[in-house]
C-alpha cells in the first residue's frame, strides 16, 4: 500500500484548515471587539 497525498488532498486540507480556524478565531474576535452584543453578530 502507498502512502502518498494528492494535490487535491492537499487542497482540502488547507480549505479545512482555514474554515477550521475561522470557527474559534471569529467568535473570539467578535466577544473582545463588541462585547454583549458579540452574540447577535455572529449569528448574523
């Protein structure tokens, strides 16, 4: 068996990654920058 990762593989990780992270960076982000009203904006 090969163990090898494709270009395309490579890819999806990377996309992964950054949506990944957007995930707990921009609710972080939002609390420090808005406060109580951080909530609603995420949602939005």
């Amino acid at each position: 068996m090969q163990r090898a990762v494709s270009r395309w593989e490579i890819v999806g990780f990377s996309i992964n990654d950054v949506i990944g992270s957007g995930v707990y960076l921009l609710p972080a982000a939002a609390a420090a920058n808005l406060g109580s009203a951080s909530t609603g904006a995420v949602v939005l």
